[in-house]
C-alpha cells in the first residue's frame, strides 16, 4: 500500500485509483442542527485504511463499518444514509446528517499506457466510460498537463521504464512512447516481470525488427520476447488515423478482460 492512508481524501483517490483497490468515498451531503463536520465534508474508506475525517467517534466508525461491508459485498450502487446524533452514537448535540456512499470498484482490467502523444491520447478518450482503469505515464508535463481527455489517472515520470516496477500485477502495458530506445527500455523491463498481463508496442515489423533483436541480445529468453504484442490492435481493422489505431487497441484490450 502507498502512504495514503491517514492523509488527504483527495490524495487517497489518486492513489487508490492508481493501485486499482476498491475504496467507498462517503460525503456528508446534509448537515442539521450540532454536528462534527459541515455538509461537503469527505472521507476515503478502503479494506486497509482511510483518509480524511467526517468527524471521528461511533459516527466515523458506523460510517467505516458501512463503507466497509458495501466493498466486501462488492457493491456498485451509491447508498444514502441518514443518521441522527443520539446516545447510540455517543453523540449528545442532537444534530443528524445525511451521508453519501459512492463505491469505487476496482477496474475490470488495469492498463499502464505508456505515451501521451497522439494515438495515446485517441486511446485514453475511446476507454473512457469502460471499466477499463488508465495510468498514463509521459516524462513531459505539457504532454499530460490538464484538462486531460477522459479520467485517466497521469503520472508524470523523468524515468518511465522505472515506473514499471510499481505497477499492480495482472497489469496490461501498451507502450507507444515518442522514441524506439523509450520504448525499448520499457518492454524490456516489463519482460522482466512474471506477474504483468499483456504487453503490447506500437510500430512497424521494422521498429519490432529493431527492439526484439535488441530484447534478444540482452539475453530475453525468446518465448517472452514473442509474446510480446507488435503491431497492437485487432487484425482486420485498417486505417492508420489515430482514432482508428485507438479504436483497434481498444477493442482488443476490451476482449482481453476477465
């Protein structure tokens, strides 16, 4: 787990949404009369620990205990709940609150895209709305600087061949970086890794020609150089547009889910 726990709601998002663990965010939509926190106030729960505060005591821990019970339930529906500020909460103001629970599910399947140029970018808009979970990873700020199509989660690395090594196992990798040594570099640390899911690259027979040799020489073993995806995409599917590539990249991730 990363250090999220105990610190900021917003900054949990981020990092459940990256390591793909299911978490409930609970809100307080209504707030009437004495009570702890005001309506807006936020708290991220997941299985192994929470960020932010809805005022702490018996209300927290009922509200813990619901967020909780919703994940292990594997939940999808937002669920209200109104709760009034007597003994059996330890709460003696009288005030009652109304507190929202939206559920965020772990993504079907996990997809590490590496590359924010165009086709990256067709391809984070066509996921958008599957329950296909996205961290995009670029070196370049102003590649992934906001606003940023769909709900990808971005992460901004100077060494993106070593962001390899924190992605969750069963993790898909499709690499369409702006350079063949990036790209080279990336698949050659995913080959690396027993536990990743497919692992897909962008490019001609050329530019594989050139990487898998490379991969080769390196001392890959040649059944894992080979199951490596080059060109990515369902066969069949022409065009070299980048919503076309995206659309074919997509319908092939898509078939890939559990």
């Amino acid at each position: 787990m990363s250090d999220w726990t105990g610190g900021d709601w917003r900054r949990a998002l981020v990092a459940l949404d990256e390591e793909g663990e299911p978490h409930v965010l609970v809100t307080i939509v209504t707030a009437h009369g004495s009570t702890p926190r005001p309506a807006g106030t936020k708290m991220v729960v997941a299985a192994a620990g929470l960020a932010g505060t809805i005022g702490g005591g018996a209300l927290e821990g009922r509200a813990i205990d619901m967020a909780r019970q919703m994940l292990a339930q594997g939940s999808a529906e937002p669920r209200l709940e109104k709760l009034a500020l007597g003994p059996d909460l330890d709460q003696l103001c009288g005030g009652a609150l109304t507190l929202l629970f939206e559920p965020l599910l772990a993504p079907a399947l996990r997809l590490a895209l590496f590359g924010a140029g165009h086709v990256g970018r067709a391809l984070v808009r066509v996921l958008d709305g599957t329950d296909v979970g996205v961290l995009w990873i670029d070196e370049r700020a102003a590649a992934l600087a906001p606003p940023l199509p769909g709900r990808a989660v971005a992460r901004i690395s100077a060494d993106p061949a070593a962001e390899v090594a924190t992605l969750a196992p069963g993790t898909h990798v499709r690499v369409m970086t702006h350079g063949h040594d990036r790209d080279y570099e990336i698949v050659a640390a995913a080959l690396a890794r027993s536990d990743l899911g497919s692992i897909g690259v962008i490019g001609s027979k050329s530019k594989w020609g050139g990487i898998r040799a490379r991969l080769l020489e390196s001392g890959v073993p040649e059944e894992r150089v080979a199951s490596v995806l080059c060109p990515i995409g369902l066969p069949g599917i022409a065009g070299k547009r980048p919503a076309e590539i995206a659309l074919s990249v997509a319908a092939q991730l898509l078939q890939m889910r559990p």
